[in-house]
C-alpha cells in the first residue's frame, strides 16, 4: 500500500509537537499509534489537528474520522446510542488498517475514534481534506 502524500510533513509536524512537550526522543512512523506508543493526551490531539489545519489550509471539523470510517452507510447502522455496531467497527478498522486489529475493544464509543489513529490515519484524513478543499478561485 502506498504511503499517504503528506505523510512526511505530519511526522515532522508531530516531531515538533513532542519536542515542544519535551518528548522529543521518540521514533515516528506511519504504523505509530499517537495515543499508544507516543502517549498522546486530547489536548495533543487538538493541538496536532490545529498545526495540521495551519500547514495545509485545510479544516478538520469535529467529526471528521468519523464521517470517514461511516462513508455512505447509514448512521443507524455504524453506530447506536453512541458506540459503533459490528458492522461500524469494521467498518472503522478498514479505515484504520494499520492500527493491530487486537488495539480495538469489542465496544467501541464513537467519541473515542481517534484514539486508534496512527499516524498513517491522520496523513491519510490529511490526504482526504486536501482532495475535498476546493480550488482558489482567481
């Protein structure tokens, strides 16, 4: 599988934001997982989302790994009161791909989505926001 385009500029932008946090010693590649292996908190997260943002002009709304694991399936049937059915949770590892499949619980709540990124995912999600920008107009 190829690597998403702008992953070399996530890395470094996630360098950045572990060196300014004083982490600055940790290996970064496409298969890391932000929460799990770099111990990425939610202001990290908002944080890297605003640098991303920033760098790309690009917009990541809340919401947006979600919109993207649920595609065109019906919200009914990715997720119900608020954690992902089974054919969600497939649905979100898919997405996911790189994450290990044993990293998932068998429930998952729809509002803890991003803690099963890797940094692959968010080059990817950056990827996809990039695609979806329309053009300046002249």
């Amino acid at each position: 599988m190829t690597e998403p385009a702008s992953l070399n500029v996530v890395i470094d932008i996630i360098r950045d934001s572990l060196r300014a946090s004083g982490r600055d010693d940790e290996s970064i590649s496409s298969d890391t997982l932000l929460f799990y292996q770099l111990a990425f908190t939610s202001m990290d997260l908002l944080d890297l989302l605003f640098r991303l943002e920033q760098h790309f002009d690009i917009s990541v709304p809340e919401g947006t790994l979600y919109g993207l694991a649920r595609g065109e399936m019906p919200d009914e049937e990715f997720a119900t009161d608020g954690v992902l059915t089974p054919a969600g949770r497939d649905r979100l590892m898919g997405l996911l791909h790189d994450t290990p499949v044993d990293v998932f619980p068998q429930r998952i709540h729809a509002a803890s989505l991003p803690r099963f990124s890797t940094v692959g995912a968010i080059a990817r999600l950056v990827d996809a926001r990039l695609a979806a920008r329309q053009p300046c107009s002249s």
